[in-house]
C-alpha cells in the first residue's frame, strides 16, 4: 500500500469514528442540557411541592356536605404528590445537580404561588386546585419539551406519567365541579 493511499485511509477512518462519535452524542444529552433539564426539574419540583401543600391545607380544612369524598380526595392528591416529589428530586441527582429543599429555595423556582388566604368554600378550592394542576401540567410540558430535545428518554417518560396523572387528577376535579 503506498503512502498517498494509507494516509487517505487513515483520513476516512478517521473522519467515519468522528462521525460515528457526533451521532453517538447526539443520542444522550450534552452536560449543557443536562443542566437547563436538571433546573426545569427543579422548578417542576417547587411547583409540585406548593401543590402538595395546598392539598394539604385543603385536606385539613375542607367542610360541607361533600366533606369526606373531598376529604379523602385531596388527601390521596398530597400523598400521591409527595411521592412524586422524591421522584423528581432523585432525578435531577441522578443528572449530576444539586436538589435544595428549602422553603426559599422552593419560593424562589415555583411557579405556582400558595393561596393568600383559604378559599371558602368547597367549590373555591377544587377551582383553585384545578387552575394550580392546569399550571403544573404547563411546567411540566416544558421540562417535557426539553428533555425530548435532547434525548433525555427517562425525564421524558417521568414528565409523560405526570402529565397522565395529573390530567387524570384535573378531570376528577372538574367532574367534582360539574
């Protein structure tokens, strides 16, 4: 093999491993969108947490004649959310950032912002809880959106099963409401 022939060779092997290494780093996230995934997540998770606590404040303080079905629900909803909150807080470890969980750190990256006062009635607070899941589903599309992007399969199908139950949730309380 001459010269001229093995360099040219040598050129395309190398040109085909660094093309084969550009489409193997497409598949997984860069440390770039690894970091705006772990930072919706965190938001996701401070939305999640003032939903919980709001569910919460409902179990404790829903009155009426609906009182035990409502009781019982926003009960199951807060359970169900805390759960949910480990979740997101073990995901964005396992991207490689730090998960706070303080109440200012929490304040700081929600988007959804605690009643100012109790809603008074039972209807107020299933509209209240429905607008607070409508803004948590929007949250959560987004981080969606951007996991997708960058190939990120699991945070996808994490935020895809929280969007399947709090749908779920969301069409229960508007049931409630009808």
């Amino acid at each position: 093999m001459s010269k001229k022939h093995a360099k040219t060779l040598s050129i395309k092997q190398d040109a085909e491993v660094s093309h084969e290494s550009s489409a193997v780093g497409a598949l997984y996230p860069s440390p770039e969108q690894k970091n705006a995934i772990a930072e919706s997540l965190r938001t996701v998770l401070a939305s999640t947490h003032v939903v919980a606590l709001q569910a919460r404040s409902y179990h404790w303080n829903v009155v009426g004649a609906r009182f035990i079905p409502l009781h019982d629900f926003f009960g199951e909803q807060y359970e169900a959310l805390q759960e949910v909150e480990d979740e997101i807080a073990e995901r964005v470890r396992a991207l490689g950032q730090p998960c706070f969980a303080s109440v200012q750190e929490f304040a700081r990256l929600a988007t959804i912002r605690e009643d100012e006062q109790l809603p008074k009635s039972a209807n107020d607070m299933l509209e209240r809880y429905a607008q607070n899941l409508e803004h948590l589903n929007d949250g959560v599309r987004s981080c969606l959106a951007l996991a997708q992007e960058a190939h990120d399969e699991v945070t996808a199908d994490m935020m895809i099963g929280r969007l399947r139950e709090q749908e779920k949730a969301l069409w229960m309380v508007r049931s409630m409401l009808a």
